[in-house]
C-alpha cells in the first residue's frame, strides 16, 4: 500500500475501534472515513468488513481502503462500502470537513423513528443547535443523487440522522467526527431520560456563533476527549 496513506489509515482504523467499543457499531455496521488533504481521495473502512461477521474492534489499517470522489476504488485489497457515497458528496460540498462518520447509535435512531429531533440539551451539546435535522430516508445511501439530498439536509451542521438507520457527523478532523457521534447518542440518551420527568427543552442559545464558541468545540477538548476514549479501549 503506498506509503502517503499509512497514517490516515492508522487513524481511520483506531476511529473504527474506538466507535465500536463505545457501542454505535452494532452488528459490526459503520463506517469512518478521512479526506486525503490535496486530492479527491478519502481512506475508509471496507464494506467487505462487515459481510464477515465478529466485531470491529480489532480491525487494522489493512481493512481501509481508498476511494475517490466517485466511490472507485484507488488503493487496497478490498471493496469500498456502499454506503461511500455518504462520505464523497460530503467531502465534495464541503472542503473544510476532513472526516466523516457513518454509525448506528441506538438511542439517536430510536428517537429518529418517533420522530423526535436530537436537541441541545447540555452544554457539550450545544453545537448542536437549533436541533439535529432527521432526514426521512432510511435505506442505503448507495446513489449520488440521495448522496446529494443528504448533504443539502445536513447542510453546514455537524450532524443529520437518517430516520430509522443511522446517523451522520462531521468533523475538521477524525477525533472531532468521532467525538461528535458519540456526543449524539449521549445526547440522544439524555434527553430520553429528560422526557420521563417532563419535555426536554432545547438551550437558550441566541446564535451559531455563540453554539461554536462553546469550550466542548475546541481542538484542545477533542483532543482530550479522543485520550479519554483511546484509554478505555481494551489492552
């Protein structure tokens, strides 16, 4: 594998595990990707992973392939997943993302499937405002052109969920695309424990500039966070 593409590899493969073990790769569904900086090319997990069943926590950087703009495959042993198109119609309309995650976080589905929008509700979330737009469209995005709808849904956001399938996040980097996904399903968990005492209400923020000020939508506590959950995966 040529060697400009080891250390995204790496990371893509350590973001995979990370996910897994933290819960939102259920049945071993999912698929994190990075942007090769300065080609239209990305480095994502297989889809051929997921058709040979067992988990995804010890999956290396020999399960990530490169793909270009179009979903080809560009370098790599085994086939892109079919959901890629997610990725490279996001990677296309929006230059400054450099990471992409598909997951399945359970609760964020759940509440997708009642039709309740994830809000934000604490303060880690509140990048997440006005609210997590549900795009009403739950089977594979395997076409350019639900590639296309998808990202006019997520617009500049750093998160959509496919109603009943699963969500989208993205990030400047890997750890933030990560993080972003798992403070989804936190998020989503929340406020399912906020709706057993009464309606979850949404933070008082005034604007979006005031949401990316927050001090959980920093380099420095992405980088903490991404220590935080590379230190719970097993030895």
């Amino acid at each position: 594998m040529p060697q400009r593409f080891d250390d995204i590899k790496e990371r893509v493969a350590l973001g995979v595990r990370v996910l897994a073990h933290e819960g939102v790769f259920p049945l071993a569904l999912g698929h994190v990707s990075e942007r090769v900086v300065g080609a239209d090319l990305a480095c994502i997990l297989s889809g051929e992973v997921h058709d040979r069943g067992g988990t995804l926590d010890k999956i290396d950087a020999a399960a990530i392939v490169v793909i270009d703009f179009d979903g080809k495959l560009v370098d790599g042993e085994l086939a892109p997943p079919g959901a890629c198109l997610i990725h490279t119609e996001i990677y296309r309309s929006r230059p400054e993302a450099r990471s992409v995650v598909h997951a399945h976080p359970p609760i964020a589905v759940a509440l997708s499937a009642a039709g309740q929008e994830v809000l934000p509700i604490t303060a880690r979330s509140a990048f997440f405002a006005p609210r997590v737009t549900i795009f009403p469209y739950h089977g594979q995005v395997d076409d350019s052109r639900i590639g296309a709808e998808v990202v006019a849904a997520l617009g500049q956001a750093s998160a959509l969920v496919l109603r009943g399938h699963g969500s989208v996040t993205v990030g400047a980097s890997l750890e933030e695309a990560c993080i972003r996904t798992l403070t989804l399903e936190e998020t989503a968990r929340q406020q399912w424990i906020a709706s057993s005492f009464g309606a979850p209400q949404a933070l008082p923020i005034n604007d979006m500039a005031e949401a990316r000020r927050s001090p959980w939508n920093t380099p420095n506590f992405y980088r903490a966070a991404w220590s935080y959950y590379c230190a719970r995966l097993p030895k």
